[in-house]
C-alpha cells in the first residue's frame, strides 16, 4: 500500500484530495481531516482523489 503526506498537516495517509484553496495558486494534497477544513474556503476547488491501494 502507497502513502503520501498531506500538503497541510504533514500526515501519512493512503488517500488523499487534490484540491486548490487560493485561486490561481498550485494544486495540493490533503488529507480527508484537512479536506473538510479546507473546503469552508472560499476559493476550494476539488480535483481529484489519490487512493494508494491501487496496484
């Protein structure tokens, strides 16, 4: 199983949000705790989800 380690909280996880908090800035990955935070901003965008269970 693959981990990455989240843009904000810096914690290992195995699924991940790729998503945008400022508008204009660099995509990132969040964690699914962090995710729910970020997603009270007004600019989040969601890109995607990364699943490190895939082979």
């Amino acid at each position: 199983m693959r981990t990455k380690i989240c843009a904000l909280c810096q914690m290992e996880a195995t699924t991940l949000y790729r998503v945008q908090v400022t508008k204009g800035k660099d995509w990132i990955f969040v964690c699914t705790d962090c995710c729910k935070k970020v997603k009270l901003e007004p600019n989040y965008r969601y890109g995607g989800t990364w699943k490190g269970d895939r082979h």
